[in-house]
C-alpha cells in the first residue's frame, strides 16, 4: 500500500471572534434574579437586546472582538506575564480590526469597562432594593393593621358575651330541670293543693282546706321538718285562698254598683238628649207658625 502522504503545512486561521450577543448573554445573566427558569432568562435578554440601539450592539460586538483577542504584551500589567515567553501575540486579523476602528484601543477598552462596570454594579443595586422593598401584600397588611385590632377586639368581646349568655342559659335551663324533677318527684301534693287552690272560689271549700291543714298539722306535730315546712307552705296558700274568696263578693257587689250608675248615667244622658233634640223641634215649628201668621197679616 502507499505511505500517507505527510500533512500539508497550512497556515494559522485567525481565531473567530464571538457573536456579540452571546457575550451579552454571558454578562447579563448572573445579573438577573436567579429564581427565574432558563426560557424567562433567554426571553427577557432577547428582549434587552432588542431594546439596545445600533451603537450599543457595536460596542457589544467591538467588545467581543476584544476579548476575543488574547492582550497584548505591553498591555499586560503584571511585569511577570510580560517577561513570560508562553504569552501569544495578538493574531494579524485582530490587530488589522482594530486599526481600522481608528480608535486608541486602551482608552475604548478602559471606557467600555468602566460603564459597564456602572452600570452593572446600578443594576446590582436595584435589584437589592427591590428585593429589600415591602411587597404589595404586607403594604396592605400593613395599612390595614390599625383597622383590623379594633374589628378583632369587638369579635372577641362579642364571642365571649355570647359564650357567656350561653352558658347562662344552659345553667338555667338545667337548674329549671332539676327544680321541676324535685317538685314533681318530692312535693307531688303541693302541685295537686295549688291547682285546687287556684281553682276554688267558694268560702267554705277554702275554709274547709284551711281547717284540714291546720288538723294536719296539729296531729303531725312531731313530724319531720320537711314535712313542717311544707304543712306551713300550704297553711299559707290556704289563708291567701280564704282571704280571695271572702273578698269575691265585695268585689263582685262593687262591680254590680259601678254598672249599675254607669248605666244609669248613660241612660240619663240619653233621655236629656231626647229632650234637647225635641224642645229644638218645637221652638222650630213655633217659630215657622209665627212666621207664617206675620206673612198672613202683612
């Protein structure tokens, strides 16, 4: 077989310079907020890229160039990396771009640098006031905070009212309970002596109730003092039966004396208006026949 032929000496391609707006990308990421994802971040540097004028993008792209270019040996500023052989001249393609520019190219550099160094560190600085600010939200809370303890005050005050109303109802309702549990179970004759009490109207059923408790009571003299109490309890409700029924007639005989002049009254005024009513007719017909005889005379 035939030997390989030995490569073909070619010379050094100039190295390509970088797009500017991937260096714009590579320096303005790190700037915005990192809690952003991938495609927010390539949207909005699409958008400020879009939003730079003509001469800013060249000044992007005569960046690139720049650091595209490795530095030159006289503008290196430590002494030790000029003294070092490994150092590579910049490429005759660079240096060809960067005579055409017409511009001093420390001072371009210098500039450039220093402007965005500015601008970087105002962005840096907005956005760390930003993230200091209030939000929306706690300006709210905020505002809304002096208005909000007096309402939480007046709930509270009416929460507790209520519980405590509450409570007192329930408290009577069982005490109410109990109350009637003990009377109905302990003092059944009571309840049964009150209603037949309250239903009587005659004297002698009341003076006759009356007499049976006082018996009761003088045979029962040894008794229990529940049983006492009770057998004062109904001695009293007895007299205060007594005392209703003697009263009855004195009351009904007033009633009947007071309807009586009512009606009497009433028909005295009517007879006083018959009378009015017809003198008034007479002296009417007197006058109309007096009037009557004038005009006949005349």
């Amino acid at each position: 077989p035939r030997a390989a032929a030995p490569p073909l000496a070619s010379s050094p391609q100039p190295p390509r310079p970088p797009n500017p707006y991937t260096n714009f990308c590579s320096e303005q990421r790190p700037l915005l907020p990192p809690s952003l994802s991938s495609a927010e971040r390539d949207r909005r540097l699409r958008q400020q890229w879009k939003a730079l004028s003509d001469t800013d993008k060249a000044s992007w792209g005569s960046r690139a160039r720049l650091e595209a270019s490795p530095p030159a040996p006289d503008l290196v500023a430590t002494p030790s990396a000029v003294s070092t052989p490994s150092v590579v001249p910049t490429p005759p393609a660079a240096r060809t771009a960067l005579a055409a520019e017409a511009v001093p190219v420390e001072k371009v550099v210098t500039a450039e640098q220093a402007v965005q160094a500015v601008q970087a560190m105002q962005r840096q600085y907005e956005y760390n006031q930003q993230r200091q600010a209030p939000t929306t939200c706690a300006i709210r809370l905020a505002a809304a905070a002096p208005h909000a303890l007096p309402a939480e005050a007046e709930a509270g005050a009416a929460t507790t009212t209520m519980e405590e109303r509450a409570v007192t109802r329930l408290v009577g309702e069982q005490s109410r309970e109990v109350l009637e549990q003990m009377v109905l179970a302990q003092l059944p004759a009571e309840a049964a002596g009150l209603a037949q009490l309250e239903q009587s109207t005659d004297v002698a059923q009341a003076a006759v109730m009356a007499r049976a408790v006082e018996m009761k009571a003088a045979v029962t003299v040894v008794a229990v003092p529940e049983e006492v109490a009770e057998l004062g309890l109904w001695r009293i409700k007895a007299a205060a039966a007594a005392a209703i029924a003697t009263a009855a007639p004195a009351v009904n005989a007033a009633e009947s004396t007071v309807t009586a002049e009512a009606e009497a009254a009433q028909a005295t005024a009517e007879a006083e208006a018959a009378l009015r009513v017809a003198t008034a007719a007479t002296e009417r017909k007197a006058a109309a026949r007096k009037a009557d005889r004038a005009a006949r005379k005349a």
